[in-house]
C-alpha cells in the first residue's frame, strides 16, 4: 500500500513499480459491449472489429454451440443430436449458455461483446427480461451502442447483398453491380471535374485509372457467375425482420436503455447511419465508435 507521506513527497515521481502497475491492471476488470440494433444493421461485424482491437470474447450463439459439441460433453452431444435428428435448439438452453460463458474464467479475465441479445423471439423471456438479465450481469456492460439506420436504407442495402457460393463471402451492391459501379464512377468523375480544371499530366492520370476500372471490373464479371443471393437477404424477408423487430423489440428496448443511462453507470453511444452507401464499408462506423468511445471512456 502506498503511503499518502509518500505521494507528498515526491508529487511527479511514478509511485508504482511494473509489478503494482501489472497486479492493478489485471485485478481491473474488462470493459465489456453490448451492441442493439435492427436485424442486419451490421452488429456481429461491428462486434467482431470491436472484439480484434479491445482483445475482448465476441460471445455468439453458434460459437458456443459449435465449442459444446467439439467438446464432446454431455451438453454438447445432447446439442449434436437433437441438431442431427433435425429439432431446434430451445431458446432456453441457447440463452443459458451465453449466460454459462458469460461466467467463464476467459470472459472474466478479457471482458465480453454481446449481440445476440434482445432475441426477436419472446418464447423463452420478454424484451424486457432479456434486457434486464444483461443490466443484472455479475460483470456489467461499460457500454451499450445502439445501431440506428432508416428501415428503407438497410432493407436496400441487406437486399443488395450477394454471397459467393464457394467461398461463402459476402458482397455489397457497390462491389458486384456493374450498372452500380459504373454509375458510382460516373458520379465521382464528374464531381473531379467540376472541382478542378485541366492541368498537366491529368490526361496520364485519368488513363491509369481508366485501365485500373476495366482490370477490376474484369474481376468482377467472373465472380458474377458465383453469387448468389441468401433468403435471409430477399427484400420482402428483411422488410418482415425488421417490421418484428420494431413491433416486439424496439419500443421495449428504448425505453429501458433510456432507464439505464439515467440510472446506471452504463455508457450509451448512438451510431446513426443515414445513407446505405455510407455505411458500407463498415469501417466508417468503426472510425466513429471508436471516437465515441474515447468520449465515453
């Protein structure tokens, strides 16, 4: 214990040694996210980005089943045959899981991100239920980001979407619609234009990047014929998604976020998306959570 004489004394001198420095850090407890938002908004991406740079567990569903069944427990080969003989995993046991990892010895030491919670099902527990479960967790959340994106822009961008069949990537409208891109090029080369006039060497440079269009417009066209598109990604699907969302998840889920940052120690940090385009690349929000993130913290 360091001696307040101490402190006194030596005002500007680092009264900690790297040993104190190191115990205090790892007896510190993690910050731990929880992210809402509409189905599609871009929620796991965001998590798993968030995840890669605080070093902290992205706690989903589908990782725990899959680590229960790799585990060959009792839980997991219980999971591996009601999977098998093709019956639903009840809501109950997924949510008691993530509760169970929660407590685990790696998310106690790294802090975690949750996405998945509140679910659009109110089978198991309420909106609200689910939302006080997270605000009652031992290790509470630090943060809370609230996703908001129009309903018309998501539901564009969502159903622009395309997967190759092969390696099981995804890609947005602005990165296989030719009609699209062409468009979009149009756009910016008229916008250059217009902003500054002809000079020297412009000519070679238009050039290069005319041969760099076509060489990866090329590549585009022989992805095309792998792409396809998810239902989940069909436009009258996620317009149905998002319409549930709003009628059994969004009213209750607003009004006790707002309980929260009134009365708790829980941050809240609002990501508004008002353009789909902007919002691809998600890099864009990252950039900004980060700079709310410094504000909050």
């Amino acid at each position: 214990m360091i001696s307040q004489e101490k402190i006194e004394e030596h005002p500007f001198v680092d009264i900690f040694s790297e040993d104190e420095a190191d115990e205090d850090f790892m007896l510190s407890k993690p910050v731990c996210f929880v992210i809402f938002g509409k189905p599609g908004i871009g929620k796991t991406t965001l998590a798993r980005q968030i995840a890669q740079e605080w070093k902290c567990i992205h706690v989903e569903a589908l990782t725990i089943l899959e680590e229960q069944i790799a585990s060959e427990s009792e839980t997991g080969v219980m999971l591996q045959t009601m999977l098998v003989s093709g019956h639903s995993i009840p809501e109950e046991l997924v949510i008691k899981l993530i509760l169970e990892k929660l407590k685990s010895p790696e998310v106690s030491h790294l802090g975690y991100i949750i996405t998945e919670l509140p679910t659009l099902s109110q089978d198991a527990m309420t909106t609200l239920q689910q939302i006080d479960l997270i605000r009652n967790l031992d290790m509470k959340p630090d943060i809370i980001i609230n996703i908001k994106c129009p309903d018309y822009d998501l539901c564009q961008r969502v159903s622009g979407q395309r997967q190759h069949s092969s390696t099981g990537f995804i890609y947005t409208r602005d990165q296989w619609d030719l009609e699209f891109i062409e468009n979009q090029r149009r756009k910016k080369k008229e916008a250059q234009k217009e902003a500054k006039s002809e000079e020297e060497g412009e000519e070679e440079e238009e050039q290069e990047e005319e041969e760099t269009f076509i060489a990866e417009m090329q590549m585009v066209a022989e992805i095309l014929q792998h792409l396809v598109q998810r239902p989940e990604d069909y436009l009258e699907n996620i317009e149905s998604l998002v319409k549930l969302y709003k009628e059994a998840v969004l009213h209750a889920l607003e009004v006790r976020t707002r309980y929260i940052a009134e009365n708790g120690n829980i941050n809240i940090c609002v990501l508004s998306l008002n353009s789909v385009y902007i919002y691809s690349p998600l890099y864009i929000i990252y950039l900004t959570l980060l700079l709310n993130l410094v504000e909050c913290l």
